[in-house]
C-alpha cells in the first residue's frame, strides 16, 4: 500500500475511523455468491493491496481450481515520499519480493504476477496506457477483482475506474475497498452499502492472510527517519476480521443486443429453454400465479424462442410478442405459426411497448438487462398502457448476471415501490422471484 501524501498534504490529518465503528455495519450484508470461477483476474494499485483487502477471497477462487492472476500497476516505490530515486527504486524490488513472498505465505504460489510497472502516485496521468494494458489482462477473465473506485486513494480510484471500464460485458466485476474503512464512515453517502458482500474467512483462511500480510514487512516497520508505518495498527485491525467486503461493480448501461446475438449465434438454445429443468418448472409457476384464467390483449418484450409465448396464448385472446435478437424473433415466429392469436415482432424495451390497453404484460427474465432510464421508462409505459385492473407479470432469476446493471430482486423492488401497483401473488425461492402486481 502507498499512503497518499496528497490527502494529508492539502487537507490536513484525516480523523480515522476505528474498527468498532464498522463492526454492526457488516452484519446484514449478503454473502458472496459461491460460483466458481473459470479464470479471476484481481487487479491491484500497489504490492499489498490485494492481499489486505481481499486475500480471503482469492484464496476460495484459487481453492475452487480456476486459474487466478494478479496484476498490480505500481511497484508501491513512492510509499515514502522523502526516498531518493535510487532508494525509490530499491524499495520498488522489496516490494516485488515481498508479494511474492505473501503469495507463498498464503498457499498460492503458483499465482502468477504480472507488473505494469507505472509510477506509483502517478497513476491518474496514465489512464490511456493503463487502460490498454488492463484490457489485454482481462480479455479472458470471467470475474474480475479490482480496487473500489470510490476508494479514498487515487491510485486506487484510477485502476478501479479504469480496469472495471475496460472489462468485457461478460465478466463478473467486483471491488474492494482499502483506506474506505479508515478515513470514511458507515453513514458516507458514497459508501454502496446497497451492493456489499460479504466473504467469510475460515480460521485457516485467517492465519494465510495475516501470514501474508506480515510479508509486506517494508510497510509494517517505520521508514526511513522514523516515517510512521504506512499499516499502523489501526489501520491493520480492518484487515483482522473474519470476513472481507467486495462490492458488486455492475456495468452503467443496459445489457448491449450485441451480447445476445452472440449467445444466439452461439447456440440454438443458449439458455435451455426447450429442455432445462429450471426454465420448465419457472414457467410453470409464472403461470399458476397469474389469477385470472384469460386475458384480453397481453404482450410479451423479450420473448426468446417462444417457450413462454406459447404457454401465455392459450391464456389470451391477442398476444404481441417481440424480442430484439432477429434470429430469436425467426424461431418464435416458427414455434408459433399454428397460433392465430400470436404476433411476433422485432423489438426491444422501452421503445417498442405498444401503446395499450393491456390486459397483461409479461417480463421474464429482462427487467434486470435493463439501466436505470431504461428500466425506468419501461415501468411507466407499461403502467401508463395497462387498463385499471390490468395485471403485469415478473419473473426473474435472482442471481446477478454478469451484463446486468441489476439482479432480479432489485428490479422487483422498482415495480413495488410504483405507487399505481399493487402486489397480488409473490413467489421466492432459492432460484427465482415472482411477482404479479395490478394496475390501480
């Protein structure tokens, strides 16, 4: 870790939040999800910064058997600011040495390193190289482990910024926070409570960790004149704790409809839909919470191959379905030829809701593709097109997919929060969310 000289310089010494102050923030949090990971890429500013915050996590990634990099971008050579460049330079090597030795310490040696080299506390001035070399890291990763942008350190806030921005649409983006548990609070506006998990550490996770930790001994021992320790022992006692913080870092916009023109190009079925046991069993119960037996006029965005679609025919009496992937749009239209009631359309949300009145409207497994605008405006169309009476169906799964803005519960909570809804049927298990909410 490098101390921003910066902060202390031009603001004055920071009060410092003791532990005791974040201990019951950390008691509701969600617990990260247990998914195994083919290829975790974990992203660092400087030597030691992955190993405080987040060692307990690369240590469950590495023991689930897919293949975990480390890419750090500075040496950690500015730590002290007073060093001559020569000095500067030799404790750059120290630290090299010291993560690798902390890698050992924490049962991942085969770990491999790869070192950007950048100037530590300089890293703001070098976004565009920064940003071409992390895309060349994360090109194959499917999750990717990076410092929290909000980060009160910007040399922390520019890799995070810049490794989540560059990131494929593909992989899962998480971040961990480092001098957030010192000089921020609990009630800071920016803290993302929202979007917290947490990992717990076993007692032999623990041990690794404080191993490794103690590696970074050129951090933990005065420096040079009698400079304080960069890890002074407030600031280790965050790193102490038998759980760490990740927050999910999801993208800002809507799932492209490139991605999903991929998977359709990938495969005939790229979610199993004909055959999966989770798609037959979710449409089953999407359909037996719908209260009434028929429908005047339903639509139904992102309709996929049709599995849905032909299910909700027997139940209306005109059924508009439209998805914004052509080649989907070709198999629905194939799968429900022999239905007079059914037209199938190319289209996607909000733009192409159609005006009303609804009797029905039907999202599965779209709601949570969608940004904040965009998921917005789709709730006040399709409030806006329903009759008084009119019923809107959701169903999605709670997991959070990589391309989401969102995971299903969030977008659940939007339509329950609208004040012309109201719940009829909820249904929650461990894999999905229904809701069947009437329009006032």
């Amino acid at each position: 870790m490098t101390e921003p000289a910066t902060e202390q310089s031009t603001r004055g010494p920071r009060t410092i939040t003791d532990e005791a102050v974040w201990t019951p923030w950390l008691d509701d949090l969600r617990p990260f999800p247990d998914d195994s990971y083919r290829h975790a890429v974990v992203l660092a500013a400087h030597p030691d910064d992955e190993t405080l915050g987040a060692s307990g996590l690369l240590q469950q990634l590495h023991a689930k058997g897919g293949s975990v990099e480390l890419v750090v971008a500075t040496d950690g050579e500015a730590a002290f600011p007073g060093l001559s460049t020569a000095e500067r330079a030799e404790l750059g090597r120290v630290r090299r040495r010291e993560l690798h030795e902390s890698l050992r310490a924490q049962g991942m040696p085969d770990v491999p390193v790869r070192w950007l080299g950048l100037p530590d506390s300089g890293l703001a001035a070098h976004r565009d190289e920064l940003a071409e070399l992390l895309a060349e890291s994360l090109a194959d990763a499917d999750v990717c482990v990076a410092p929290w942008p909000g980060d009160p350190h910007p040399d922390h806030q520019t890799v995070g910024e810049v490794g989540l921005r560059v990131a494929p649409v593909t992989t899962h983006r998480w971040s961990y926070p480092i001098w957030m548990w010192h000089w921020l609070r609990p009630q800071d506006v920016g803290v993302p409570k929202n979007r917290a998990f947490t990992q717990a550490l076993s007692a032999d996770q623990r041990e690794r960790k404080a191993e490794g930790i103690a590696a970074f001994t050129s951090q933990l021992q005065p420096g040079p004149g009698g400079a304080d320790p960069i890890l002074s022992p407030a600031m280790l006692r965050h790193f102490a704790r038998d759980r760490e913080v990740v927050f999910r870092e999801p993208p800002g916009r809507s799932a492209p409809v490139g991605r999903f023109a991929e998977l359709y190009a990938g495969s005939a079925d790229p979610w199993d839909v004909a055959e999966g046991w989770y798609e037959q069993r979710k449409r089953a119960v999407a359909l037996a919470c719908l209260p009434d037996r028929g429908y005047g006029t339903v639509v139904e965005p992102a309709c996929g191959l049709g599995a849905l679609t032909r299910d909700l025919a027997a139940r209306a009496e005109r059924l508009i379905a439209f998805d914004p992937v052509a080649a989907a749009v070709k198999q629905t239209v194939e799968n429900t030829a022999h239905l007079s009631n059914v037209e199938v359309r190319q289209g996607s949300l909000p733009t192409d809701l159609p005006d009303g009145p609804l009797d029905l409207a039907v999202f599965s497994e779209i709601l949570y593709y969608l940004d904040d605008d965009d998921l917005t405006a789709t709730i006040e169309r399709t409030v806006a097109a329903l009759r008084p009476g009119g019923d809107l169906l959701a169903v999605h799964w709670l997991p959070w997919a990589a391309e989401a803005p969102r995971d299903g519960m969030d977008a659940h909570r939007r339509l329950l929060a609208h004040p012309s809804l109201d719940p009829v049927v909820e249904h929650t298990d461990e894999q999905f969310v229904v809701h069947v909410l009437r329009r006032r």
